[in-house]
C-alpha cells in the first residue's frame, strides 16, 4: 500500500446494489439455456434447432423484462434470486422440448413456454405492485380461506392418475394447491408472527419438552387435520407431506420450542402410518418404495420408479449428454414429475449437483434474507417461502431417487406444469421482494450501510 | 429467532447431503448393477443403435441391417438366409443370437473393447465404435455345391481343409431364413414359434449340432486305432476273423452285408466294410485303446468351439466288451456330428496331423482392419504318419473299386468312406446315409478338402449301397467345388 492511499480518505460507504451483477449473471443463465437447446440439436439431428435464435431472443426479452421491473422497483434486491430462476426454467424448457423428441404427438415445451411467460408476467406484477411485503399481513384470513377453497375444490373434479388435485375446465387444467402454497406461507407467517409468543411461553412443561396448551394446540391440530385430509380426500402425499413440514418448520423458527416439533413429527408419523397402512394408492407408492424391483421379479417390467433409478445409474458421472439418453422409457410423467430423471441421465451426477446447488442457493438466499429482516412477519414469510422450494425438492427429488416413497410433485420450474411454475415465479418474486427490503438501506442509517441484526428476546 | 433460522437452515442442509449422498450411491456405486439390470432397456437399445457389422463368405457380405425407424433401429437382414443359417445362425431382437452372430457378438455389435482405438478414452466420451466385421472361411461354391446336393432332404454336410482346419463348407436342410426372427412384434414371435414346431426341426444345425450314429465311416476309426496299436500289422494280411461273429460273452451273431469277410484282410475289409472283422479288431485293440483312439480324433469332446460350440461325439468309456464291438463299427452308443466325421477324413488325409477346425478367419473393424486373425493349429495327431498312408490306401480303394465309387473324380485322388446307421426301435427307421472323404489334386503336396455327408432318409435297401448311393454324389459335387472343376 502507498503512503497515498493510505492517507486518502476513506470512501463513503455504500450498500452495492448490485443490478450490474444481475444482470451479467442473467445473461450467463439465457446463454446456458440457448446452449442446452442447441446441445440437444445438435445430438439428435447433428444441426441447430433453426429456432434456437428465436428461443434464446425470447427467452433473454423474459429476463431483461424481468430484470428492469427489479431494477426500477427492488434495485436492493439479491441479485441471485432471479438469474437462477431464470437458469432453471431455461433448463426445464430445454429438458421438455428434449423429453418432446420423444413424443411426437403429445408437444409440451410451447405449452410450458406460454406458462413461464405467465409466470414471468406475475412476477414482474409483483414486484412492480407489492411495494411493501407487510401488506400481505393484513390478508391472513383471507389467505387461508381462498387456499382452503382452492384445495378443496378438486375433490369434486374425477381424479388423475389416482390423485384429485386437477381442476380441469376444459383442455386447460391446473393444480390449485400448488397456489395454495403461497396462501398459507403467508397465512402461518401472519399467525404465528402474531402469536409466537404466546405459543412459546405457555404450556406445562414435562421432562425436558415444553407441551403446548389445549387452547393453542387448537390451530396445530386443525392444520394437522387438513394435511391428512388433503391425504386422504386428495390422495396426494407430496402436497400433504409439504404442508405439513411447512408448517412444522415454521412453527419451529417462531417459538423454538421443540416440545412442538416433537408433537408434529409424532402426529405426522402416525398419520403417515395410518395413510400408508390402509389407503390402497398411497400403500403402493410405499411398496415401491421399499422394493422398487418387485414388478422386474414378478414378471411385469420394471416400474416408473425402477425405470426412473435406470435413468439415474445410466447418467453415471458425466450423463450421456443431451438428447442422448434414453429417460423416455420412464413412460407417464417423464415430462413432469420424473424430468429429473432426465437431468439425471443425461447431465450426469455432475450436472444433477449442479441444480441440486442452485436450487440451495435459491433456499440459503430466503433464508439469508429471512436473516437480515426486522419484522418478525417478513421473516417467517421468507423463510416459509424458502423452506417451501427446499421441501418440494428434496420431497420429489428423494422420490424419484429412491430415497423417501414417491409422491407425486413437480420439481420447481424444472417440471411441466403451468400452476407450478406460475407459482414458483411467484415465490421468486416475493423473495425478491422481502430481500430488497432487508438490503434497502434505513433512512436513517443510511450512510453507515449496514444492516444491524434486530436484537429480539430469546427465550 | 435467529438461533432457529439457523437451525433451519441446517435442517434444509441435511436435506441438500442426504440428496447429493443418494444421488452419488445411484449413479455411480449402483450404477453398473442397475445398467445391467435385464429389465433396462438401455443396454438392447443401444445395441441396435447403429448397424451391426456384417458376416462375409468370400470377400462379399451374407448379411445386411434395415433402419426400421423404431426404439430398436437396425435389424438384421441376411442376403441368402437358408443357404448360410447354419454358418450365421440369427440375430433377433426378440430370441437373441445364435452361432456367429453369438459367438463373434461383440464384433458384430461394436462392444468389444479391441475395436476402439483407445479403450479408456472410450469409455469417458461414451462414444460406440461401428460394428466389425466377421470374414468366415466358407467356399461359397462348396456351400452352394452341398446345399443343392441335399436338395431339401434332411441331412447335414460339413467339408474342412486337411491342411489347415479352415472349415470350407457347412450346410444343413432343410433349413430356414434366419431374417424372419430379426426384428420384433408379432410376425416374429409366430415364424419363431412355426419353425419350433415344424416337424423337420429347420432350426437344428445338423452339421455341429446333431450326433449319428456314425455306422461304417466309423471303422475307419477302428482301422486307425488297430494299426497304431500293432493288432494289425499289415493291412493286407489276413485278420483271423470269422464270419459271421459272436459277439464275446453273448450268443448274438453280427452278420455282414458283405461277401467274404471271413478272415479277410484289413484293406479288404474296408473296401467292402467288413462288419465282423472291425468288430473283431476293436475288441482286439480293447476299450482303453479304443478310447485314446477316438479322444485323438475329437470323440468325447465337450469343449470343441469353432467357435460355436460343437455337440460333443460320444464313445461310452465303460462298456462290456459285445457293446465295443458294436461301438467299434459305428454302432451301439456310438454317436458323431457330421464335423466330426469330416476331421476323421481330414486326420487321414494330413498324415495324421489333425487340424483344430474354424469358421473364423478373421474378425475386422468396419473400416476393414484386422482385429484378430484366426490360426492354423493342431488339434491332436490323430494317428501316426505311416497308419495314415496305410489309410488313405485303403480310402483310395473304397473310391476306385469299393462301395465309394460314386465319389471318384477323374484325374484326382479320392479317398473315401460309406456308412449306413441303423436307428430307431428295432432299426425300424429309415437308414441315415453316410459319405466321408477327401480329396487331393494330383499337382498337389497337400489334401485339398474331406467332407462328410449325411443324408437322413436316404431310401435303399443295401446298406453300404445307400451311403454310397445317396451321400457320395453330394460329397463328389463338394469336393469339386473345392477343387475348382
């Protein structure tokens, strides 16, 4: 160091907003996309898809639209959050227009295309609109009520594929629980900030483990209740499990009192039990599950989840590349619940770790601004919302993998699916939203630039 | 509120390992044993991703692939299907494969590891090498030659290079077109199950797979062993044999067809095949002798590959001494493939020196560079050099003035040997037919091919008369093919 430098002042400090970043990450995610797409081409009819400059025009015109309406409206926001939704839709678009090849007859990408346009829509709707998370606060009730209705109603729609979480008006159709998602993260972000206190200090306390009181184990139970009765009514383990979890965690970061995660785990286990014991769709995704290879040894071939493990194993280290695998084989829902099977074999174990990262930098991004954050209701929002993607991977990736049983989800923005990847572009947008928040400088410290952490009573 | 974010955020942390964990146990611990899991398509896909390399008969290509646009892409096709079946054998995407196309698989279907120029390399980039090619040691004239001297009727020829063991010729009818159990579906399953029930069993290669009972040709055998053995001296002495022969320790009598076998001599007896005197010298030479005897020609071998497996020809080990006699003219448990009876022919014809017979000549990539070239080798010497003049004496004479003459070729050597089988309850099937021989161009230092002919219901009343009558001319029509007349 000079005697100059040293000397000279030091400079004015300054939050970065870091929009620069974003964008040239942004550019790297459209260019990995229109890579993969050309990749894919170039596999299967050694040529260029002649569409690639139009899918890559379009693609990027998403993302700069996307890009702007955070620049203008959250310029403090994390400037990952976007470049990696916009990276794994681009991947989920090139693995569908891929999985297409296949199927000749039945074109899903151009569908799933119209879909994220939507979804980008919404979330540029957002973030221009929601100026302040808090707001959302005031709608609790609201929020519980419109995703109780929106869960209910495809009770009364005829199940699909076993599972009655389809509304379907038509030849378009949609999961409405995958909104109700969002509804209820807001909805337990708004109780519990409300109540968190009288749900971690009161109750008897037996041994080590605090038990919450009947007056407040009231709202515990009644989401209990719905988790099974999505289960049960729905047969949908995946959404069940999700909510459940959801729920737990949540209910975790705001009191911290494990009497109540002990409760959950013990309520979900039986009811997980019970479920699994009896109902016939459920206790055969659990068979699977324990035995992947039963059909292979009776005679019948090898099912979904025995093809989706050959896909994995066939992936090996570095996968057989693009368009070069064989994940078709998997047959019904390779497009959606299975696709990263198709990630799996053709990207490899390498490629496969890759999302598998970005999809936790997406989570430890929520959770980092859940960190940074003041209002205890802006808090267990992000981390719900967060806690949210790292549930729904790690229940549908551990499915197709082997791990856990089965259940039917859509992997975020990688799966076919309109509902799902609507919602997920929403997800993103309220996380962009809570971090700008949380990395927006406070007029009144503003000059200092840091973000103090709330000193709050623990108990 | 922090402490549980955090605590949290392990949680999702654990999550993220038990993911990245599971994911590296499947694809790469369990990856191999899930790839190789029968119910995995990949593997079949693959194989017929690309076109599989072909068989070739005399410089040009016996088989073909079709692109038939579906998951499993390339089919075999076969260019004279019936004429080669037991040479190629099928390759079906529903029954597998059978013969060369089994045996020479990983040419044919580009895995094996010889044809990558660098293996390892290989391996990371996933690239497929094009299926080799496999160039056999058929005559296509001799092959043709066979299959139209059977003429439909049941039966088998096999013809091999004395000199070298390159197998020239082998044919079996009635026979059947191996494309027909290519692909898939439904036309495939029902030829399958069609040519499994056709009572003329198309499928059976009778010229490796099939064992005789060898008859007459056999006492060649016999010959072979009493020669090298000293129970017979001179070929042209008298045996000291009487005719008709009581079996030892029965009462059965063994008549001959001949006339005058009683005491005759061994040439004579050949010439006129002697059922009594080569009764008499096998039992003479004894079972242990016997035994060698016959190892040394390739009976009771299990493991003969050329490179398809070939049915092992029997001699029983353990036996009363009615049963050797019995045994030592062709008879009783004593069974052949008709390959087998052509290395006998060939054995005499080389000096004794048996070559180890193959199909193979060489295996290719599909550029036409040599993988691995297939040697001349010796299999056993089969009897001493100067037993084999003395036999091939004694062959020549069969073909100039014995049951063999339909065999002779004007201006060449021919040696040969007929033999009738007796089958069935109360010998109440039809008679197979047998011809062995071989044959030398009269410029030449070495034996240009032997042969054996058998020809199942062969229709004839004489015994000796119908391997002469019916499996002779085929073996004629071979070995000038061979010859090139």
């Amino acid at each position: 160091m000079t005697a100059t430098t040293a000397d000279a002042p030091p400079p004015e400090l300054r939050l970065p907003k870091r929009r620069g970043v974003e964008l040239l990450l942004l550019v790297g995610a459209v260019l990995i996309s229109v890579y993969g797409y050309a990749a894919v081409g170039l596999a299967r009819n050694d040529a260029v898809p002649p569409d690639v400059a139009g899918y890559g025009a379009g693609l990027g015109l998403l993302a700069l639209l996307a890009h702007l309406a955070v620049r203008f409206r959250a310029p403090y926001a994390d400037p990952l959050l976007l470049p990696i939704a916009v990276l794994l839709n681009g991947l989920g678009l090139v693995l569908i227009y891929r999985l297409d090849l296949e199927t000749p007859k039945d074109q899903a990408a151009p569908t799933q295309l119209i879909w994220s346009t939507l979804g980008v829509a919404l979330f540029i709707g957002v973030v221009v609109f929601l100026r302040d998370h808090r707001v959302l606060q005031r709608y609790a009730y609201l929020s519980v009520a419109t995703a109780l209705v929106l869960m209910i109603v495809p009770i009364f729609f005829p199940a699909v594929n076993g599972a009655k979480i389809w509304i379907r008006v038509g030849g378009f159709s949609f999961q409405p629980g995958e909104f109700a998602k969002i509804l209820l993260a807001v909805f337990f972000a708004a109780y519990l900030a409300a109540n968190r206190n009288a749900l971690a200090h009161t109750g008897r306390r037996i041994w080590k483990l605090q038990l919450p009181t009947g007056r407040v184990l009231g709202p515990i139970v009644a989401i209990w209740l719905l988790s099974v009765g999505v289960l049960v009514l729905e047969r949908d383990l995946g959404t069940s499990l999700l909510f459940f979890g959801l729920f737990v965690i949540m209910l975790y970061v705001a009191t911290g009192r494990t009497g109540w995660i002990a409760v959950g785990l013990l309520l979900a286990a039986v009811g997980a039990f019970v479920v699994g014991s009896f109902e016939p769709h459920v206790h055969s995704r659990v068979q699977d599950w324990l035995d992947p290879f039963a059909s292979i040894d009776a005679g019948r071939g090898p099912g979904q989840l025995a093809q989706s493990l050959f896909a994995f194993a066939a992936g090996g280290m570095l996968g057989t590349g693009l368009g070069l695998g064989h994940s078709i084989l998997i047959g019904f829902a390779a497009k959606s619940d299975f696709i990263l099977a198709t990630a799996g074999e053709e990207l490899g174990l390498t490629g496969l770790t890759a999302v598998f990262l970005l999809y936790a930098l997406l989570v430890a991004r929520g959770y980092r601004a859940g960190l940074a954050l003041r209002d205890p209701f802006g808090r267990l929002l992000s981390i719900g919302l967060a806690s949210i993607l790292a549930l729904q991977v790690f229940v549908i990736a551990g499915g197709v993998m082997g791990l856990i049983p089965l259940t039917g989800m859509a992997m975020p923005f990688l799966a076919q699916g309109g509902s799902s990847v609507v919602t997920n572009w929403i997800i993103v947008a309220l996380l962009i939203r809570v971090s700008d928040q949380a990395r927006r400088p406070r007029p009144d410290h503003v000059e200092t630039g840091v973000i103090a952490p709330m000193a709050e009573e623990e108990p | 509120m922090i402490r549980y974010i955090r605590r949290a955020a392990a949680l999702c942390l654990l999550l993220l390992v038990a993911l990245l964990l599971n994911a590296a146990r499947i694809q790469v611990l369990d990856a191999d044993s899930l790839d190789h899991n029968p119910a995995n398509r990949r593997l079949t896909i693959a194989r017929y991703s690309q076109p599989r390399g072909n068989i070739l008969v005399g410089g040009k290509s016996v088989t073909g692939t079709k692109d038939t646009g579906e998951q499993l892409k390339y089919e075999r096709t076969y260019t004279n299907g019936p004429l080669y079946a037991p040479v190629t054998g099928y390759a079906s995407q529903t029954y597998g494969t059978t013969l060369i196309e089994n045996a020479e698989d990983g040419i044919l279907s580009g895995t094996d590891s010889m044809l990558a120029p660098f293996p390892l390399w290989n391996e990371i980039t996933r690239s497929q090498q094009p299926g080799g090619n496999v160039v056999t040691t058929i005559k296509d004239s001799m092959q043709r030659a066979a299959y139209d001297g059977l003429g439909g009727r049941r039966g088998a020829v096999a013809a091999v290079e004395p000199s070298t063991g390159r197998i020239l010729a082998l044919v079996s009818t009635p026979s059947y077109d191996p494309g027909l159990l290519s692909g898939t579906g439904s036309s495939v399953t029902d030829a399958w199950q069609q040519l499994n029930a056709a009572k003329s069993q198309p499928m059976l290669n009778r010229a490796i797979r099939q064992t005789y009972p060898p008859g007459s040709t056999f006492k060649i055998v016999t010959a072979a062993a009493a020669l090298d053995a000293d129970v017979v001296t001179d070929p042209d002495n008298e045996t000291d044999t009487p005719s008709p022969y009581v079996l030892p320790g029965t009462s059965t009598t063994l008549p001959n067809e001949a006339e005058g076998c009683e005491n005759t001599s061994l040439a004579e007896a050949i010439r006129v095949s002697c059922n009594t005197v080569m009764a008499e010298l096998g039992v003479r030479v004894g079972l242990k002798g016997m035994v060698d005897a016959v190892r040394k020609f390739g009976f009771n071998d299990t493991g003969l590959k050329i490179p398809s497996g070939v049915a092992k020809s029997n001699f029983d080990t353990e036996m009363s001494d009615d049963q050797l006699a019995l045994s030592s003219i062709g008879q009783f448990d004593t069974t052949a493939t008709p390959l087998q009876m052509a290395m006998v022919a060939s054995a005499v014809a080389n000096g004794g020196d048996l070559k180890y017979p193959y199909l193979v000549d060489r295996t290719t990539t599909r550029s036409g560079s040599t993988v691995h070239r297939n040697g001349s080798h010796t299999y056993h010497q089969a009897m001493s050099p100067r037993t084999a003049v003395q036999l091939r004496r004694m062959m020549v004479d069969v073909v100039e003035q014995g049951t063999g003459s339909n065999a002779a070729i004007d201006g060449v050597k021919v040696g040969g040997k007929t033999g009738t089988a007796q089958h069935g309850i109360d010998n109440s099937g039809r008679p197979y037919a047998w011809f062995i021989s071989w044959a030398q161009a009269p410029d030449s230092a070495q034996p240009a091919v032997a042969v054996a002919v058998v020809v199942e219901d062969a229709a004839a009343n004489r015994a000796d008369i119908s391997g002469g009558g019916s499996a002779a001319p085929i073996a004629r029509s071979v070995m000038q093919a061979a010859l090139g007349k």
